[in-house]
C-alpha cells in the first residue's frame, strides 16, 4: 500500500539559512510522481515541485529543489535562503501512475517551518 | 483567471442538517477530488471523480456523498453532518489522472458542526 512519513512535525530556521524537510515514502508501483504543496497560515494549498519516479535529475524550481533518493524512498524539499514568507505547513504528497492508483494522491501529515528573522 | 471555487468559505451547521459544500472549475479538468485536513493527519481523500458521471471512494467516505453530472462541478454532499465531520475541507481538479499532473485545489471550507 502506499505510503508517506513525514516525521517532522515542526521546524524552526533562521531567516536566509537553508532548510531540508524530510519525506519517505512507500509503494511498489515503480512509476510514480512526488509532490510538494505550500500551505500558508491563510489556507490555501500551493504546488512547488514535482519529482517523477523515472527523472534523472533532481527536480529545481527557484529557491526549492528535491533531493530525490530514489533507493532510500526519500524525496526531500530543500529551500535555500529562506525568507520569513517561507513560515507554512508543508506537505508531502504521491500519485501512483496507474489508471486506478494514479486516481488516489495521498499526503504525508505536514511540516510546520517556522522561520526566525 | 484558472481556479477552483469553493463555497462557502465557512458554515457553522447542527448534527443532522443536510448541506451541500459546492465546487467548480473552469479549467475543463477530467479529475476532481475530495479531501478533508485534520491536525496530524494530513488531508484524507474522500471521493474522487475521473469524468462525467465516473465517481469513486477514496479513503474516508463515510458519511459522505458526491456527483459528477457536470465536467465542471463536483459538489460534497453530508446527508446528516456529525461533530466528527468538523473539518477543513479541500476540493480539488487537475486535467486528467497522469501521474506527472499537480492537483489545483479550492480555497477550502472549513465546517463546523456542532
């Protein structure tokens, strides 16, 4: 079945240091997609990154990158430079690429980063 | 401008009182999903949608109802809401199934009941 930890509940950076949140996962599809979504303190859900089971680069978007382990089933969010606009619960998220499990996207509990200016 | 809609923001109900948490999108998505968010649990699916009229269970559907007669709605029906189903609630789309696809999501309803 697929899975995904994310065994930090809550972080604190100092502004402009760079910040890893961790994410593992489990599934034994061996094609896949991982995503990170932003969710500020108003709410609303915000797409980052996507990392695809079958990339073999990391994934970069701006200031946000994933470091992507494959054999350790770990896709990590790197933020370099964070700003206190960075403070929000993030969470980690799979699409199995299935007809019927590509219809189930499952999410990790969620990191809450708090950035110290 | 491309979005999901979801109304109301907030409603405050009693246990027992049918509602309906509607969901729109203009951007002619395939998929469309359901998730409601707890303290250190994440968001859960509830049902999902592939097209017209093709609706499925995710994780935690009970208690809950959804139809698709239409590509761009995707309403959330509780037929008789429970305190338990105090929640925030996601709708959520994205333009077919591919894995590769991010889902777009609402602004989220956060219901209460009492």
């Amino acid at each position: 079945a697929q899975k995904i930890t994310q065994t930090q509940p809550g972080m604190f950076v100092q502004e402009k240091e760079a910040v890893t949140l961790d994410c593992t996962y489990d599934t034994s599809d061996p094609s896949y997609g991982l995503f990170w979504y932003k969710q500020p303190s108003s709410g609303e859900m915000i797409f980052l990154i996507y990392q695809g089971s079958y990339d073999q680069q990391n994934a970069t978007e701006g200031r946000y990158s994933l470091n992507f382990q494959k054999a350790r089933k770990s896709a990590n969010l790197v933020i370099s430079a964070s700003q206190l606009g960075d403070s929000a619960m993030y969470f980690c998220a799979m699409r199995e690429g299935g007809y019927s499990s590509a219809s189930k996207i499952i999410f990790g509990s969620g990191t809450r980063l708090s950035i110290r200016p | 401008e491309a979005q999901v809609t979801q109304n109301p923001r907030y409603l405050i109900t009693v246990t027992g009182k049918k509602l309906t948490v509607t969901c729109s999108q203009n951007m002619n998505h395939e998929y469309m999903s359901w998730y409601r968010q707890d303290p250190g649990l994440g968001l859960r699916q509830i049902y999902y949608s592939m097209n017209v009229e093709v609706t499925d269970k995710g994780d935690v559907p009970e208690g809950y109802k959804v139809s698709r007669k239409e590509k761009r709605n995707f309403p959330l029906i509780l037929e008789s809401p429970s305190p338990n189903q105090t929640s925030l609630y996601f709708c959520a789309s994205s333009l077919s199934f591919n894995r590769e696809l991010p889902l777009h999501f609402g602004n989220g309803t956060r219901l209460t009941v009492t």
